[in-house]
C-alpha cells in the first residue's frame, strides 16, 4: 500500500474482474474503495477458486483486498437509491464511480448524473452496443485461440488467462484518474464507456496484428510454442528439465548461440543461406526449422543447471517451466522473496497476499490489507459517508435492506 491516492474516494458496484481490479489498482495506491454488493452477495461471491473447509471465494478476497464492504438488497427500490446516495455522495474527493452494470439500468449515467452533476463514472461493458460479453466469448471473436496452439491442431485453442479483462480493469484506472483530473480543472463530470471487446481490438491494432491482415490480406497461424517472428521456444534438458529461451536483439541473439557452443554451426548454416541471422530476427524465424535441431541438441546435451549458469552469464533471456505451486513454494523472484508480496490474515485464512504492483522506489512499502467480510463496512460507511443516524441505520438492518 502507498499512499498517492490518499483522500480520494472511490465507490464501486461491480462484480468479475475489470470492474473490481480497477478500482483494487487504485486502492493499493492509496484511496478510498467503497464497494456495495447485494445482501446475498453478488455473482462473484462465490466463484472458483473456493477456500478449502470454508469455501470462501479465494477470487473475491483476490479483487477486493483493502476495500471498504457494503451489503444492500438491490432487489427493493430503497435499497438502490441507497446504491445510488454512494456513487454520487457528496465531497470534493468524492464522486468517482466505477460499474459493469448496464448503462440504462438503475445506474445509468443519466440518473445518477441528475443527483451529482460532475460525477465521474467509468463502466466497463461487454460490447459498445450494451449486449453482455466476458473476455473468453470476446476474445474467440477477435481471433486470438485460431493463432493459438499447436500448428497442426485444426480447432482453436482457449487462452487460461483473462487478458482482457486485466487490461480492461488497468486502463480504467488510468481513464478514471485522468477524467478526475480534468472535473479538478474544469469541473466537468463524465460516463467513460470501456467495452471489453474495444480493449481487445484496439489492443491487437496497438500490436499491428490489425494491419498484418488487412495489408497481408491472411490470418496468422499457430506457431506452438515459437516465438511469432523471432527466435524463442522451449526446450528440453539432459536431465528432463524444460527452458523457454528467446532472442529478439542481435545481443540476445549472439548471447544464446555463443552460450550453447554453436557459432560454429550457426555461421556454416548463414554462409549456406547466404544471410544473417544476427542482423534480422525474422529470419530466425523463417529459417527456424533449420536451426531447431543444432538447438535441441545443444538443451539435450547439458543439464539445466550447467546451461542456466552459462546463459546467466552470457546474458541469455530464459526462463525455467514450472508449476505455479513449486513457484510460490519456492521462487523467491516471485514469491517468497518478492516484497511485493506479505503474509495477510484474510477471512479465508492467510496466506501471501500481493501489494502494489510498482514499487515507489525509496519509499516504504505499507503491508498489504486483508480482504473485507462481505458487508463488513456497512454501517461506518452508512453514518460516514451518507451521513445517516444510528436510528436510521438499525431501521434499515431491520427491514433487511443493509446487513453486515
């Protein structure tokens, strides 16, 4: 936790994994989270992975750690307008809603607009035309699973991780800060609309997959585990220990082939070709079905502690394939060494909990917060930020419009 974001409120009514990252980037700096839930607890209060005895979702402590939780009946007309008093409460830090409910719903802009006029508001969405989308049915659509996997595997292939929704949750948060900036300037509110599937398709036209097939006039195949235009791949050990190495730059390049003894080999296969490798990593990859082989051999011939040692040295970019139990068992780059990461009591249990991802370098980095009960804010914010009297809130708990 930092503080860079200190005094700044945010309150969100979101549930999957844009929504509620989004607003967890800004937590982690430092503001306030508000996030309100359904009574009964929302889509994702019990999504996979599930905490073992207790069956907590690990997923929803994931997303909402150092958040502030409010448990509403959105059901009753009461208790959306008290969804409603939160995304608009007043305070000049105030007023920064972030949603994936649907634009013409109960938290539409407009309605919301009418109670405070310069709210800032960023709704992340499925499609630009409001129909419901998730990540995997929008990536299937963007092409993304026809270049993934084995090139002779006829059917696309799925990607595990949700991409979309994790750049999606990133950039609303840049979008989010940046509309507050200027209502700080100007004074003018604004709905940002963030469709996953514009995340997707600007994201491949940034990576200029766009204009490969516009001007290319084909799609691109699946490579298996090559690298798509230059040399990397995984490759297998004399002691069955499995390396994925790439070289992009003519130094990585040069730094792989040096490493592994074959600039020899590799110079008889470029005066053969009448090219070079080092100059152009394309070629590396056209001409990979030449090269593969003096590169298996190579991998067969060491075992991976011999060969790590050598390409540490050499400068080689590599990494090691492992399950990621044995990394948080024992990958101190990435777990248990990592300062990012701090053992945190949450409701599930404890276990390694991630902080900020930056780091502000020079400055303490505060520990990371636990994860909320679902409601467990309900009345400090209540009386906090809306303002409400002991008497109203227990008139509230009573007829089961808030709990916690």
């Amino acid at each position: 936790m930092y503080g860079l974001l200190k005094g700044l409120r945010v309150v969100e009514g979101a549930a999957f994994i844009a929504g509620p990252s989004c607003s967890l980037h800004l937590a982690q700096m430092g503001a306030e989270v508000i996030r309100f839930d359904d009574v009964r607890g929302g889509p994702d209060s019990r999504r996979w992975p599930l905490a073992p005895g207790s069956g907590a979702s690990l997923y929803w402590e994931g997303l909402n750690k150092g958040k502030k939780s409010v448990a509403i009946d959105l059901s009753k007309p009461e208790g959306r307008e008290l969804a409603q008093a939160l995304a608009t409460a007043a305070g000049e830090n105030g007023g920064l809603f972030v949603t994936n409910y649907p634009p013409d719903g109960f938290l539409a802009y407009e309605r919301l607009k009418a109670l405070r006029g310069d709210l800032v508001c960023l709704r992340v969405m499925g499609w630009a035309d409001g129909k419901p989308a998730l990540d995997y049915t929008v990536n299937c659509a963007v092409g993304v699973p026809f270049m993934t996997g084995p090139a002779d595997w006829p059917e696309p292939v799925n990607h595990a991780l949700p991409a979309w929704d994790l750049l999606a949750g990133a950039y609303g948060a840049f979008a989010l800060l940046a509309a507050e900036r200027r209502r700080r300037e100007t004074g003018a509110g604004v709905e940002i609309r963030l469709p996953l599937s514009d995340i997707a398709a600007a994201s491949l036209g940034h990576l200029g997959q766009v204009a490969e097939v516009a001007l290319g006039g084909e799609d691109r195949h699946k490579t298996g585990n090559d690298l798509y235009g230059a040399f990397g791949r995984d490759f297998t050990t004399a002691d069955g220990k499995r390396l994925m190495v790439t070289a992009i730059t003519p130094r990585q390049w040069s730094s792989l082939v040096e490493a592994l003894g074959l600039v020899a080999a590799v110079a008889d296969l470029e005066a053969e070709l009448d090219m070079s490798f080092a100059r152009d990593e394309g070629l590396r990859f056209i001409h990979r079905q030449r090269l593969l082989p003096l590169f298996v051999d190579a991998f067969q011939a060491r075992e991976a502690a011999t060969l790590t040692a050598a390409f540490d040295a050499a400068g080689v970019t590599w990494g090691l394939y492992q399950t990621l139990s044995e990394a948080v068992a024992g990958d101190a780059r990435l777990f248990t060494g990592n300062p990012v990461f701090a053992p945190a009591q949450h409701p599930s249990g404890a276990y390694l909990t991630p902080g900020a991802i930056g780091t502000l370098a020079g400055e303490p980095r505060g520990a990371p917060p636990r994860a909320p009960r679902l409601g467990q804010h309900t009345d400090e914010v209540l009386a906090e930020v809306l303002g409400l009297s002991g008497g109203e809130i227990g008139r509230l708990r009573d007829a089961g419009l808030v709990a916690g």
